[in-house]
C-alpha cells in the first residue's frame, strides 16, 4: 500500500521521533493521557471463567466477579520482562496493580493512544531491579506528537482495519506451523509403529499400547535391548542435556538454551557417562516424552537413565518410538509419583516395556525415509515462520509510520469489496 505523506514536516527535535507534520502539536504524555496503575486482586479471585476479564502485566490474567474499570482503554504492562506491552480493555474489566490504565484527559482515538505508545517501546524505561518495573512517573513526562483529533480518529481507524488484515494473514500462517507439526509427529509415529509397505501383513502385537504391527516385525522388551550403565563423567566431557522437543544435545548447552532453568552442580562426580548409540532419559519427564539417543561423548545428570544397547539395532529408531504419543502415555503409566511433576520413570519400569521393532535394514529405510519427510517439513516450516517474521515488521512499520505522521491516511478510505 502506497499513501501520500503530509506536505510539510517540522523537526520535532525528540531522537525518537523526528518530522511531524507541521500542524501536529507535542506535548508531555501526561497532558494527553493519565496513567494510573490498577487495583490489588487476589490470585484466589482470579478464575477460568466468570463475568467480568481481569488484565495484568502481561495481557489478560482470568475472570473475576467485579470490576474495576469501564470502558476501552489502552493497557500499559508495568511489571515484569515484558513491562510496557500494551493491551486494550472493553467494556467492564479489572485492572490490576501490574498493569498502567492510560485514561484520556482530552480528546483522544483510543486505536490511535494505543499504537502510539506501542511505538514508543516503552520497555525502554524499565528500571533495572530484582523484578524489571516502569516508573509510570518517567513514562508520564515523556514527549509525544499529538494530532488534531479528527486525524487521530482516522488514524485509528485506518490501523484497525489494516492491522486486522495483517493479523489475519499472521494467522494463517500460524496455523500452518501447527499443521506442519501434527504432520511431523503423524509422519514419525506412522513411520515407526506401522512401517512404509502399506500392503505388509499385519498382526496383533498382543500388547495393549502397540496394537498391529507388520507381521515380521518382533516384540520385545526394553530391557533386552538395554542394560543400565552407571560410569562415571569426567571433567573434559560435556554435559548434554534431554530435551522433551529435540532429544539428546550433541554439545553443552549454555542457560538460555535450556528448555527450563536447570541448576548445574559443580560437583561432577556424581555424572553419568555416555557414549554414541546409548539411549538416555531424564526419569522426571520420560512421561513428557524426554528420551534421546545419543550421538556425542558426554555425560548426564545423576537424574538421567542411561541404557546401552545389548544388540545390533538403531537406537534413535528406538527414541523416535519412545516419543509417540501412545508411547509417551505408556510411560506415565509405569511411572511412580504422587502428582504429574513427581513422576518418576525408573529402570526397573522401563525395561519391563514392551515395544515393536522391525529388522535393522528396515530401520535404516524407516529412518532415512523420516529424515527426507523431516527436512520437506522444515524447509516449509522455516518459509512459513520468515512470512511472520515479514508480517510483523510490516504491521510494526505501518503503524510507525501512521502515529509519526510519516503517511497521511486521511484519506485512506477502505477498498469497496468487488461485486
């Protein structure tokens, strides 16, 4: 979309800002909007479902049965990693003490305050403490440009019906990503639980989880493939971690790689060797599906079984299997622990499981077959999350563009649908 700019600019002399059109004014924020935080509520009163939303740092929290506020207003995050997201509420809602209510205290496009200060990435102005906060008093000095009111309606206006397209082609391509995935998994669990020959003879595995299996294929039990190894680390080897996604990693991964904040002991006596073709599982979430065959050497936490192969078979054909979903639920069952997060899968579990393997040379064709599928996947995968990417720096540069003054939309009316 190509709009006409204004026909005269001003240097506003604000870094940030820069040109406006000469008849936009700027004033303080706080001459444009109060901004108040919201009242104190109980996490006990927050529900799933109730009459009334209540908004917190971070967008919206739960229901609750009373409000606090009515009305559309925007929603400043004042607490936490992303303080200075904005929101918007409607009708009546409950505003906690985490998030900024902006109440105009004149004239002013509610779309228009909100993108505006969407802009101005007030994280910025976080200060740096135990919790990262906006120091509401700081943001309310800041300098911003403010356009006659009729213009910021239309602004307004123009940025809801073109963000909402964009969000809508943002969408789509979200939903393909979870599309691609179900076809991921539905592809590796196909693959390694019923084989590629679809005209193969079948028979009942006589084991409840697996069901039919091709006819030639063996039932066998975990701890026939695998013995548990117990060999100590050494300092010069890394520590490789399970991932519930990705499996084993083949090197260290630093704190921000993790799947969750892991706390590392310095003592590494107490780790475990592994060696490429073992299999390894972190026994608290086998039921979430963390299994991993392993490629590097390396050891693991004290918290990781380690199973070494006792036979000529592929073992990532046997994590690929572990980590279906009938496979995963499998696991829960012979896991022990009161609640979900203290399950435990141990060895003496484990072994007892049966599983359905076909002849390694079948394996390998399995496995290299996967391999292609995976990489077809990943490569639209990867498409579809750069149109995203694409999308959201447009949506970012359309609305810059709109609350600087840097397009005029004044006239920018909608498209009639074609007839």
């Amino acid at each position: 979309m190509s709009l006409p700019r204004y026909l005269e600019y001003k240097d506003t002399g604000i870094a940030w800002l820069g040109h406006i059109p000469t008849h936009w004014k700027v004033c303080a924020l706080k001459r444009v909007a109060s901004l108040k935080s919201g009242e104190s509520i109980d996490a006990e009163q927050i529900e799933e479902t109730g009459p009334f939303p209540v908004y917190g740092g971070n967008g919206l929290r739960g229901f609750t049965t009373a409000f606090s506020h009515e009305g559309r207003y925007p929603l400043i995050g004042r607490q936490g990693a992303l303080c200075g997201n904005i929101n918007y509420s409607s009708g009546r809602f409950w505003a906690s003490e985490h998030a900024v209510v902006a109440t105009p205290t004149r004239p002013v496009d509610i779309t228009w305050l909100g993108e505006l200060l969407r802009y101005m990435n007030l994280n910025q102005y976080s200060v740096s403490a135990a919790q990262p906060g906006l120091s509401v008093e700081a943001v309310s000095r800041l300098v911003v440009p403010y356009p006659p009111h009729e213009e910021q309606k239309a602004i307004g206006a123009f940025l809801d019906r073109e963000t909402a397209k964009i969000d809508v082609l943002i969408a789509e391509q979200e939903k393909l990503l979870t599309l691609l995935a179900e076809k991921r998994q539905a592809t590796i669990s196909h693959a390694v639980t019923r084989g590629l020959n679809p005209d193969a003879p079948m028979k009942d595995s006589g084991v409840t989880w697996v069901g039919e299996v091709p006819k030639h294929w063996k039932i066998v039990r975990l701890g026939t493939l695998f013995r548990e190894v117990n060999e100590p680390g050494h300092e010069d080897l890394p520590v490789l971690s399970v991932s519930i996604h990705d499996g084993v990693s083949d090197k260290e991964l630093d704190e921000s790689e993790l799947d969750r904040k892991v706390s590392r002991s310095d003592d590494k006596s107490k780790y475990k060797a592994v060696q490429p073709g073992d299999l390894t599982y972190n026994m608290m979430r086998a039921w979430q599906g963390g299994f991993g065959s392993v490629a590097v050497q390396g050891m693991v936490s004290p918290a990781y079984v380690v199973a070494r192969p006792t036979s000529e078979f592929i073992t990532s054909h046997v994590e690929m299997l572990l980590r279906t979903p009938k496979a995963v639920l499998e696991m829960k069952r012979h896991s022990r622990g009161i609640t979900d997060f203290r399950l435990r899968l141990y060895w003496e579990e484990f072994k007892t499981i049966q599983v359905a393997l076909p002849p390694k040379d079948e394996q390998s064709e399995i496995g290299a077959f996967i391999d292609a599928e995976v990489i077809k996947l990943d490569e639209l995968q990867s498409a579809a999350e750069a149109t995203i990417t694409l999308l959201k720096e447009r949506r970012s540069a359309l609305i810059a563009a709109a609350v600087t003054g840097q397009i005029d939309v004044r006239n920018a009316a909608p498209q009639e649908q074609a007839a």
